[in-house]
C-alpha cells in the first residue's frame, strides 16, 4: 500500500551518489527517502553488471511435477535484474504466499489441462507495506501514531500460454501479450515498463467574458501541501475508455475492515480515523482490497498481510458513521464475489480511501482533479492499452502554485512512478497425460551461476537446449576452442549447459584441439539425449573424445539413445561416453540412464556409460551414477539378452590404436544400479584405485584383467596349482571366461573405434583372414558370429538338479564355467568350452616376456558390491558373476590391497545353484594384502575366496587378516603340498592365515 510521504525528489537523471545533511538545516523525510533510492538503485546497478539480467547460484525456483496440473516451486534465491528473491519452503502455483488474490487477477490460470505448452514466469513488484497492514511496525509508546513504513517485494509465479517449446520463442509470445497490458519487457534489466504516460496541465478561466482582460494561467487551488496519486483501475480495450481514481495524501489511508453479508456490505473500520477531516464522506470514492500476501515471523506466525493493490471502487452514498465505526460499501456490481467474506481466502479486508473516481475517460483527453485546479492527460507511449495499476504521485506547494514536483510532469508525458514489475521465466512446460498428468519440462530458462567464491573459472560458454535443436552445440564448441594453443594448460576454457533437454542430431566429438577443456552443467537438469530419427548417428556414444587431453565433463544426465548393431541380428548399442587415446580425462557427476526394458524394442542392448580405447591414463571418475530400471534380468527364453557395463575397457580390432593401457587411474564414489557389471577392465595395467563405489542389483562387479594374463590361464591352472583342485580352475576360468566378459570382447571386435578410417566405418567387422585363424574357421567375422550365438545362448539358466535333490560333488571334469549352474551329464569339453579356448587364442596375445610393461599397483577400498539379478525364464531364480575378480599376469612384481570392501553374491536356489563363481577372487598378484573384508555367499556350491599366484617360481607375499569370510576359501590350501613355500613359519594352527580370520561355514 502507498506510504504518507511528501514528495518523491529522486531523478536518476541528476546521476546522485548520495545526500548530504547540512548543520543547522531541516532534516526532511523526502531527503532520507532519497537516499534510500539512490543506495537501492546503486545495488541493483552492481548485481546486474556481476550477475546479469538474472540468475540463480542454487538451483532456486526449479519446477518439480505435482498433482492434478499442479506444480512445486523449489527453494532457493533468484536475481532478477538486480534484486534477490527467495524461497525458503517449496511451495506450490496453486499456493502461493505472495498471490492470496490470485482469483481476483487475470493473470491466473485455473488447475486443468491447457491447450498448449506453458511457460512459467516468476513476477516481481515491489509494493510499500506500512503498520496497518503490519501491526508489528507500531510503536506502542507513541500512544496510537505509526512511524516509517516499509518496501516489499511480492513474487509469484504465472502460467502463460506458449505455442512454442524453447525459451526464446516462448518468451516473444510473452512480450506480445504483455503489450496487450500495456506492459514493455526490457531483457537487460528484466523489467516489465509500462507504456502508459502522465502529463500535467492547470485548468484554464473558462469563456473569458472579457478578450481585454488577462487570461488566467491556473495553478494548484489547494490551502494545503500536498501529495497527489493518480491511479488507473480499469481499461475497457473495446470502447477505447479507462476509469481511475485520485486522492490526497499519496492516498495512503487504509482501514482494515470487516464486511457483513449483505449486497451492499456495511464495513467496520479498523482503526478509526485519526480526525474529522479524514472520516469517509458521502460521493468520495473508496476501494475495497484483498489480502495479497502473508507477513510471517520467523517461527512461522503470521501476523499481518499486505493489501492488494487493486479493487472494487465504489463513491459512498453515505458518510463514516462514527458511533458504530462503519461505512456501507455501495458495491458497483451485484454481490462481491465470495472469496471476499471467506476468512479462508480472505484473512483479511481493507478499505482504501481515495477522494474522486473518474470513468469513461479517453486517451488523450484532458481530466480536471475537481477542485485542485489540476488537469491530467493520458497517453501511451506505443499502441498498446494504459495498465491497470499503473500510479503517479504529484507533489504541490500553494506558495508555487504553478509548480509541480518532479517538475518534469509538466514538460512532457512521464511514465509511471509504479508499480515496479520484473518477470523471469523459469522454464517451458507441457503435461504428459497416460494417466495421470506428469510434468514435462521443455526447456529450463533459468540462468545459472556459480558463487565468485566456488567458481574456478567462469563459464566462456553457455550452451542452452535450443541450441541441440538448431543443431550449433558442434560449432559452437569449435568456435569456442579455435586460435588457442590446445597445449597449454591455461588456455583451459569452461563450456556450460544450462538445465534443459539437449536433442542432439550428432554426437559431441572433442579432439586434439579440444584439449584443456571442462564441459560441465551449470547445475543439474542438463540432459543430452539422441533427437528422434537420429538415432543412428550415436552408434559411437553422445559424447566422442578423440586424443583430447585434460578434458572434464561433469554434471551432465545421459539418456544413452538404443542404436541397432549391423554385425549382430536383434543387438543394439547405447554407449555414452567414448574416449580414444585420452590423457588426464575426468569424468565426474555425472547420471548415466540406460533406459532398457521397452517392450517395442525387443533386441538386446550392449550399453556402457564410459568405454574407453587404448590409452587411458591419468583416469579419473567420481561420483555417477550408472543406474538402469528395471535392473537387467537373465535371459528370457526366446530373447537377447542385455549386457550393461558402468565402465568398460577392452583391447579391440585396430592397427591404429595402441592395445588398451589404464594407469594412474582412480574410480571412486559411484554408483552402479540394476546393470550387468559394474566395472570391467582388460589391459595393459598400472596404478589403480577403486574405492567407495557402491554396485548392487548387478551381474557382476569389479572385474580387473591383464590383458596378458588370459591366455596363461589354461597352462597355469592346470600346471603348477593344479593339485588345489577343481576350485582354483574353476575361479580363474569362471571369471576370465565368463560370458558377460566375451561378449564384451567380442562386440569390441566389432565396433570400430572413433576416427576409423572411412572404409572401415562403412565396414565396422573386418574381413581380412586372422593370423592365428584355428583350423575349421573361415574369416573372423564368422568366428565372431557363431561366438556371439553361442555367448547368448549360454544365457539361457542350464538343466538344474531335481528340487529337494542333493546337488552331486563337483570334480574338475564336470565344472562349466559361467552364468548357468552345470549338469552331471556335461563332457569335460563342451562345444562352447572349445569356442571358449578359441576365444583367448583369437583376442589375447601371448604374453611376451620381453617387452617391459607397466606393472599393476592395485587397491580395492571401501567398495559395497552386492551382486545378483533375476532370471524370470525358469527355475534359476538369481544368477551372478564374481563380486570380484582379478587376474594378472604371473611372473611379474605386483601388489593389490583389498580394504574393508563388502562383497557378496547370492547363495542357494530352490533347485538350482550358481556353481564355479567365487564371490572374490584374486589370481596371479605377488604381494597381497587382504584386510577387514566382508565377503561371502550363500551357495555351498561356490567359494567365497580364492586367492592363488598362478605361478610356482616366486613366493608370494601376503596378509589376509581381519576378515570375515561367509563360504568355504582356499586359505587352507595355502599351506599345503606342492606349494611349500606358502607355509607360514608358525606351529600349527598358526600356519595357515585361517586363524587370523573369521570363516562361517
């Protein structure tokens, strides 16, 4: 509501920096209330030249989905051309603290389904609040008197209509409706200016009776100082006509009242007026208000409200009865509506006391403000209509009556003084309706920033959603990127996604000159996902990096987009992240979504979220999520089945690409849910850290390889360990020659890496005659074929032992390694084994003793693997891979620490067991150290531990202390024949590491 103020001196013309109180002078209101003005504008100047038109640094007012075509408002702050706005509590549109007036205003839309999409505004405008409507601000000791009042801003949040689906679009058909209110959207300062105009003229002596005599000039009749607010209340855009209402004191005296239930309500004043002279009369014009927003305490008591700023107007028929302290509101139309006299959605009525209202009047003709002898005239300043609401306040002195303050009203038109509006869209919205309405964001429009003290650097980017469906992201990286040294380190520049959909019609590939890179959301809400139809241009991921050094994506969702494998019938790929030969790449909070599962796309999918090639050294990913829901099931007879690793790396079929190499490598904090395996990596090993990650609902977990250690495999077990038994060849071959991991191998045989050359892109499989082709094959190509038919049938659950039968011994003729439980009637060399044994013949290279490699330093800490997915086909109720598994190559000088990791696969099935897969296995690594584990299984079937050298000519060393093992282990055997040296040099029974753990059958 208006304060009682006496004039409004400050002009942004005059370029002030503050006031300057003098010795000895009058201390006027107006002088502090500039000074106040000057300091605000001054702030909002500096925020809009350090954060821009507007922007949030916490995700503020990010719109979530509710019910019935409702939605939330999330907490936060916002600036907006240079003033902050907060939400402490998510609210609701249809609840909104700063919109209790909401059914009174246009501007509201209704719950329901719209017509189109909607873009949703936040509005601003600032408004005076003084102690009627805020008890709190009353001085009690000044016996009934107010002092200063306060400024407020109320913000809510509108639905306007929009045709478009992106922000900028959206944001025109804004500006054209806001013109039909009369309203000018200024994107540099985010202000919503009115078009109306004010200009002030004296009124004339009418017919002069005399030529002769001097005409009279005019000037202010009044015997008082005064403060004139001139108002607009209602304009009718067919008849061309507007009414408003004008009145003494800045038209501040305001009574809360309480209305009766008649037609014509009669109205008790709260507080009654201060004097006679300011007790309602009969003819002048008052104005009946809502409650427009809520004045809480910082409990959350509510203690006043502010008025709203418009209103039925009405002239009295009668005066201010002060004995019974009441007016009779001679209401315009039939009944006020109810939502007047509801207490629920009114708390509170006011009564605003103007002194004349004019109607009928037209653009451009003069008004005469009865007995002021002042006259007014209204314009606009484009084709639009006068705003309702907009006000003017015109300072007069009768010692200068022919003055007015500002003086600039009676040079020309002036725009109002308010009210002061700003709007900031949040976001384009439409509602998917299968059943129940779910929002659906289009384009997120709010702008984000990161605070001065967290950010490392700013963002020499911005890339907004509409930019994927113009189809520019590529150019516009490239520009961003050219004639810098790609080299030097600080030249790193910062791309950023604002939040928003990203429908990409090509990958994003970054190369050598893309080096020194961070590509990273502003904040979360940016999602790159394949544009429909383009589906097939992604067979290599969303994201390509090609020898890029030292690039960062982080923060970004990938909705890894489903695209048909050639090579293999009824297979698709979804890879997210492809990187060939990068250094120093991070990647870094990040959501993977596979997206699996629709029944119209029956083919299997082979996803990874990260699948590296080659080098891949000073690696290093934190905190993604690789998440798939429903989690991955096993096969469904009649089906392919989905493989979906988080993290994979493979030697592939290139001349061009250096074997695969991981060094210097950190894999931490992640989350890998509902996939096949979490982590995979064959090569060339170094330096590796895997810590804190959390797999569960998966197939399998952290499998680590040498990429030289498989083809040793069958001579090693089967040599100097072989006496161990069926168990320590069960845990090598179940692990290296797991399907899940073949067929792995096999799909990154056939999917040429980024950068191929075009005629092996045309031709992903290669046709020429392998070197080391086995008798019987003809070209690898149709080797890799039938091993791809046999990798997925080994998906189907195998015969399983009658339910309730005791499951027979195992012996190491009978034991298959793999996802299926065995059958007793299976040959010691099954078809699939022999393809098996041609597979590492075909994809693993002898090792070659000399060529000097890096050498594998591992550690595996604080990891919670809990592996185990459901095969709805038959009676195998829950299959499973290792938890985890290592292998090496034997004979060189390696470590692994294994730290207070929690591994687990499933045990038992009625009918059924998950043989030859140890819950963790660590094979081939000369210097161990196994400390405060939890590993286990249910299945009598499977060892919970295995750990063994694969080599008889060197002496391990280890500690395997502080565990808790759940299953049967190999730590026994480690003291026994034909391993000697493995004996610990203690008595019995402290010659075994047995007694330094705890082991539960």
């Amino acid at each position: 509501m208006a304060s009682d103020v006496a004039r409004l001196s400050y002009d942004p013309a005059r370029r002030y920096t503050g006031v300057v109180h003098q010795q000895g002078r009058v201390t006027l209101e107006a002088e502090e209330n500039e000074q106040r003005v000057i300091d605000a504008d001054e702030r909002r100047k500096e925020l809009l030249d350090m954060i821009g038109p507007a922007g949030t640094p916490d995700n503020g007012y990010a719109l979530l989905g509710g019910k019935d075509y409702d939605f939330y408002i999330g907490v936060g702050s916002m600036y907006v051309g240079g003033i902050r706005v907060e939400l402490d509590n998510q609210i609701t549109y249809s609840d909104q603290p700063d919109w209790l007036d909401h059914l009174d205003d246009p501007a509201w839309v209704p719950l329901g389904p719209p017509a189109d999409n909607e873009h949703v505004v936040l509005v601003i405008e600032e408004r005076d609040v003084t102690a009627i409507e805020d008890p709190a601000l009353r001085e009690p000791a000044l016996g009934g008197p107010d002092g200063a009042a306060r400024t407020r801003l109320l913000q809510h949040t509108q639905r306007l209509p929009a045709a478009a689906t992106d922000c900028a679009d959206a944001l025109t058909s804004d500006q054209a409706l806001w013109a039909n209110q009369g309203l000018e959207f200024d994107p540099t300062t985010m202000r919503l200016d009115s078009m109306s105009r004010l200009h002030v003229t004296w009124q004339g002596t009418p017919n002069q009776p005399n030529p002769c005599e001097p005409t009279s000039t005019g000037g202010y009749l009044g015997a008082e100082n005064q403060l004139i607010r001139i108002q607009v209340t209602e304009v009718d855009t067919k008849t061309g006509t507007f009414d408003l209402v004008w009145g003494y004191d800045n038209a501040s005296f305001l009574y809360r009242v309480t209305a009766d239930a008649s037609t014509d309500p009669v109205l008790t004043l709260k507080p009654s007026p201060v004097d006679d002279y300011h007790r309602p009369r009969a003819g002048q014009a008052v104005q009946l208000l809502r409650s427009a927003a809520t004045l809480d305490t910082t409990d959350g008591t509510t203690e006043g409200y502010v008025a709203s700023a418009d209103g039925p107007v009405a002239a009295l028929t009668a005066r201010y009865d002060p004995d019974a302290g009441t007016v009779q509101f001679p209401n315009p139309n039939a009944a006020l509506p109810a939502w007047y006299t509801d207490p629920t959605q009114t708390p509170q009525l006011y009564l605003r006391v103007w002194e004349e209202q004019i109607t009928g009047s037209t653009l451009g003709t003069p008004i005469t403000l009865t007995g002021t002898g002042i006259q007014i005239t209204l314009t606009t300043a484009g084709s639009g209509p006068l705003h309702v609401g907009d006000f003017w306040s015109i300072a007069v002195r009768p010692n200068t009556p022919t003055e007015v303050y500002p003086d600039r009203y009676l040079l020309e038109p002036q725009p109002p003084e308010g009210p002061r509006l700003w709007a900031c869209p949040l976001a384009v919205i439409t509602w998917d309706v299968p059943l129940d309405p779910v929002l659906a964001i289009k384009e997120d429009c709010r702008r984000h920033f990161e605070p001065l003290v967290d950010c490392a650097c700013c963002c020499t980017l911005h890339l907004h959603p509409s930019d994927a469906r113009a189809g520019r992201i590529q150019h516009l990286i490239d520009q961003t990127t050219a004639g810098r040294s790609a080299t030097d380190r600080s030249s790193r520049l910062t791309i950023c996604l604002t939040p928003g959909r990203y429908e990409l019609q090509q990958p994003i590939v970054l190369q050598a000159q893309h080096s020194n890179l961070i590509l990273r959301a502003c904040s979360d809400g940016a999602v790159l996902a394949a544009a429909a139809g383009s589906e097939d241009a992604f067979v290599q991921g969303l994201i390509v990096l090609i020898e890029a050094s030292n690039v960062t994506i982080s923060g970004l969702e990938l909705d890894l987009p489903q695209v048909p494998l050639a090579a293999i019938a009824d297979v698709n790929t979804a890879i997210g992240i492809r990187p060939v030969n990068c250094a120093t790449l991070e990647i870094s909070d990040c959501l993977f979504q596979f997206g699996v599962g629709d029944p119209t796309t029956p083919s299997g999918v082979f996803g990874v979220g990260v699948w590296p090639v080659g080098s891949c050294i000073g690696f290093r990913m934190r905190d993604n999520q690789f998440r798939q829901s429903p989690p991955v099931t096993g096969n469904t007879q009649g089906s392919t089945p989905d493989a979906l690793y988080g993290y994979l790396l493979m030697p592939i079929n290139s001349t061009n690409t250096p074997s695969a190499s991981l060094a210097d490598a950190v894999i931490t904090d992640n989350v890998f849910d509902g996939i096949s395996a979490g982590i995979v990596v064959v090569a060339e090993l170094g330096t590796v850290r895997t810590s804190h990650n959390t797999i569960l609902r998966s197939y399998g977990g952290i499998w680590i390889l040498d990429d030289q250690a498989q083809s040793a495999v069958g001579g090693q077990v089967r040599g100097a360990i072989a006496e161990q038994g069926v168990i320590d060849r069960a845990a090598a071959t179940s692990g290296s020659l797991d399907p899940l991991l073949l067929l792995a191998n096999v799909i990154a045989w056939i999917v040429p890496p980024p950068g191929s050359s075009p005629s092996q892109a045309d031709n992903p499989v290669p046709t020429e005659q392998p070197t080391n082709v086995v008798a019987g094959d003809h070209t690898r190509h149709e080797w890799i074929t039938k091993l791809a038919k046999a990798v997925e049938a080994q998906f189907t659950p195998l015969k399983t032992t009658t339910s309730g039968a005791k499951p027979p011994a195992s012996t190491e003729a009978d034991v298959t390694p793999g996802i299926g439980g065995e059958d007793p009637a299976t040959p010691k060399e099954t078809p699939f084994e022999q393809l098996l044994r041609l597979a590492r013949g075909l994809t693993w290279a002898p090792p070659n003793p000399g060529i000097r490699r890096r050498q594998l330093q591992l550690r595996v800490e604080h990891n919670d693997v809990d592996c185990g997915i459901v095969d709805p086909s038959a009676r195998l109720q829950q299959v499973s891979g290792a938890a985890l598994y290592v292998l090496v190559t034997p004979g060189f000088d390696t470590s692994a620490v294994l730290d207070a990791n929690r591994l687990h696969i499933p045990g038992l099935v009625q009918g059924a067991r998950v043989l030859g897969v140890p819950a963790a296995s660590v094979l081939g690594v000369t210097t161990q150290t196994i400390t405060g584990n939890i590993i286990g299984t249910a299945n009598p079937g499977s060892y919970s531990l295995i750990v063994a050298e694969l080599a008889d000519e060197r002496v391990p060393r280890l500690s395997i202390t502080g565990n808790v093992i759940e299953g049967p282990t190999n730590l026994q055997k480690l003291s026994n024949p034909p391993a000697p040296q493995l004996k610990r040099p203690f008595q019995t029974p402290l010659d075994t590491w047995l007694p330094l753990n705890t082991v539960l059958p």
